[in-house]
C-alpha cells in the first residue's frame, strides 16, 4: 500500500512536470507567433461565452458573410454570371431551403428560386403556412452554372464554405435539401435521393429532410404527394 502511494506521487510529479513543460512550449510558440498576451476582462469573457449562442451580438451575421463573399471571384462561374445569388429570407429562420444553384431567372435578379420551380417552391411554402419571407433560401452555389449543367467539385469547393456560414449564421432548427444535388452534397454521400428523402438526416448538428427538388416535380407531378408527405413530416417536426 505505502509503495504504491509513493509511486503515485511520483507519477503525479512526472505528469505535472510533463504538462508545465507542454504549457512551457506552448507558450513560447505563441510568443514567437507574436501573441503578446491574454484578455481575461469580463467583458472579453462574456464574449466567448456568448459564441454560437442564437442572437449572441459577436455572431457572424448574413451581411458579414456576404461583405466577405464580395464580387467573388474564386471559382470560374464568376466569368459567366450576371448576379450572385446568396439567398432570401429571415436571417432567424427555423427552417432553411437548400437548392443546387441558380437558374436562368435566378441570375438575372439575383434572388434563390424565382422561376418556374421557384413559383412551385413559393407554393409549398405556402401550402407550410409559412411564406417566403419567414423561411430562408438559397443553393449549394450562388453563381449559375453554364447552361444549368450540373456543378463541379471545384466548384463547390469553393462555395460550401460560404453556405456554412450563412447556416452558422441562421442556426435553424431545420434544413430541406431540394433535390440530389443538395442531398448528396449536405450529407456527403452518393446514395440516391429516393433513398435519402423522407428521413431525417444531419449537417453540422441541424436535421435536415431531403425530398425532390420542384424542378423535378415539374417534370413528374405524380411525385407532388411524396413531397407533401414530406413537408408534413417537417411541419410536424417544426411544432405545426
Ligand atoms: N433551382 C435551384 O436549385 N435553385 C434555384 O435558385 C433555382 C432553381
């Protein structure tokens, strides 16, 4: 017993031996990268604390991340586009609508979903009982890709980082992926969207239901009753 409460405190003065070494280096690197210092004032405090809170007046707003997209130039769909679409709707929504990238209609106004499946869109939101304005929308890409081809990894590569901060920034209870493309790309995987819609999956800690993009709802109005269901299943999610 006595021996092994010697070893104990040995063992105890090698590992704080170990940390304060650890803290010793670290601290060096730090000076050496030029930190010249630590603000432990409440108010610096309070700051932390209060990050990643909904609302939390340090939080990254929508008009941030969108000053800091600027006249994006990081990808070539910069070349063709008249407008970038960055999305619409409350910056507080519980409830977000993510498509694959803008149309025809999209560029030239600059607005997420405003032609022909964008009218179908407006119409499920509606039929939610909720209106464009109370949800949020936008797309996997914010500048149209050449005749609506499909995006590049590239591509999307380079405008993910902006759709996660605009998610960061809104901290909704929910997301819809519109279509394969949205699916595929929040969730990270191939699996077909017959098979991802319907279910609740999740990208970064938020649920989020894929269902069939309106485009191609136009193309089969026979499948206008999988996505109600869908939409049902939200509702009820959302408390309605
Ligand atoms: N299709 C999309 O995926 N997004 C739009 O904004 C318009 C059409």
């Amino acid at each position: 017993m006595k021996s092994t409460l010697k070893y104990t405190a040995k063992a105890a003065k090698k590992d704080l031996e170990e940390a304060l070494n650890g803290m010793d280096s670290y601290l060096r690197f730090l000076a050496e990268s030029g930190c010249r210092g630590f603000n432990c004032s409440t108010e610096s405090l309070q700051k932390i604390e209060a990050w990643g809170h909904k609302n939390s007046p340090c939080a990254e707003t929508l008009e941030d991340v969108r000053m800091d997209l600027g006249d994006c130039r990081r990808c070539k769909l910069s070349e063709g586009r008249k407008n970038i679409v960055f999305g619409a709707g409350d910056p507080n929504a519980r409830l977000v609508f993510v498509g694959e990238g803008p149309g025809y209609e999209e560029d030239q106004r600059g607005e997420p979903f405003v032609g022909a499946a964008g009218r179908l869109l407006t119409k499920i939101i509606e039929a939610m009982n909720y209106t464009r304005e109370q949800v949020y929308i936008c797309n996997i890409l914010k500048c149209r890709p050449p005749d609506n081809r499909n995006p590049m990894p590239d591509e999307i590569k380079a405008c993910s980082p902006f759709l996660r901060r605009q998610i960061s920034s809104i901290k909704p209870d929910f997301i819809c992926a519109l279509g394969t493309f949205a699916a595929q790309t929040l969730l990270e995987t191939s699996v077909p969207i017959s098979k991802l819609k319907g279910r609740f999956h999740e990208y970064m800690g938020i649920k989020v239901l894929p269902t069939f993009h309106p485009a191609y709802l136009l193309r089969n109005p026979g499948k206008k009753r999988d996505v109600w269901e869908d939409m049902q299943k939200l509702m009820k999610a959302l408390g309605h």
